[in-house]
C-alpha cells in the first residue's frame, strides 16, 4: 500500500461524501457541528481529529478499515475480497499473492 498523505484524507472525505450524496451542510449538521464545519475540514482551515474522521465514518456508513484501504477507489467488491484474504491461512495467502502478480 502506498503512503497516504493528509491530502489523501481530506480527499477520500470529500468522495465518500459525495458518494453517500451529502452535502457538506448536511454532513455537518449530522455530525452535530455548525453548518460550517466540514467545508473548514475539506478545505484544510482545520486540522481533521481521528474523532472525527471516525464521527465522519459512521456518517457515511463505511468503516474507518475501508476508508483508508479502498480510498476513492472504493469498490463493494474489495471489501469482499479483503474479507475473504483475511480468512485464510497464512499458506494460502502467499498462494493468493503469487495468483495476483503474475495477472498484473
């Protein structure tokens, strides 16, 4: 997985916003803050706290997990995928990883 840099977050923010059709009002009101307040986070007049990247999650109704895997390229299917990989035997996984490189 690459680094993911501040702006990463405030980017994955503002798609998973997007994506769950709220508007920065909305998600500001829904999260209990002044209207205000998440257009100050996506345009980084305020420091993001994990508090409320987590508050921001549960708004959007994606696990914090997800939010920093899948990032803006968020497919249901990763998620399945991700799920059935952490199931396996750690054999498996290299199996599983081997598989994936040589189709890259």
């Amino acid at each position: 997985m690459n680094k993911i840099t501040y702006d990463d977050i405030i980017n994955r923010i503002g798609f998973f916003r997007n994506k769950a059709n709220l508007s920065l009002r909305e998600t500001s009101m829904r999260m209990g803050y002044n209207p205000q307040f998440m257009k100050t986070i996506e345009n980084k007049s305020v420091e993001l706290k994990v508090r409320t990247l987590l508050e921001f999650c549960d708004i959007v109704d994606i696990s914090i997990q997800d939010f920093i895997y899948l990032g803006k390229d968020y497919n249901p299917h990763d998620k399945n995928i991700l799920e059935l990989y952490g199931s396996l035997s750690n054999e498996s996984k290299q199996i599983v990883v081997e598989l994936m490189k040589k189709l890259k």
